[in-house]
C-alpha cells in the first residue's frame, strides 16, 4: 500500500468509528473535501487541524502518521 502525506486521517477516522460523511459534517466540510484529504489529493488547512484532532479523538501529529505495517 502507498501512504500519502496525511494517512492518519483514514487511520484516526476508522478508529474512531465514524463515516467520512459524519466526520465532515463534525468539522463544516464536505464529505468529498475530507475524502480529498484522505487521499491525499489536498492537505488540510492549519486551520482545520484542531478541530479534526478533536473530532478524532487524537493528536495533530496523529493526523500524520501511516498506519503500522500488520
């Protein structure tokens, strides 16, 4: 698998049990924004880099991190 810049976004998500829709709608974006930033196509804004730790329950640096190999 290929890891983008911002692949603790998915990993957070998924750990948190939330939909891309539900996790978007936490943060007043759509649903494809956060999609974009999950495949890498665009990196968050600063901005929305709070907000998305808080909603994922995690760090910002979290927000970073590739999943470990399993």
């Amino acid at each position: 698998m290929i890891y983008t810049k911002m692949d603790g976004i998915r990993f957070c998500r998924e750990a948190r049990g939330l939909t891309v829709a539900e996790a978007a709608a936490e943060i007043s974006v759509t649903k494809q924004t956060w999609y974009d930033w999950e495949r890498g196509k665009y990196v968050p804004s600063a901005a929305y880099l709070p907000a998305m730790a808080e909603v994922l329950q995690c760090e910002i640096a979290d927000l970073y991190r590739a999943p470990a190999a399993q």
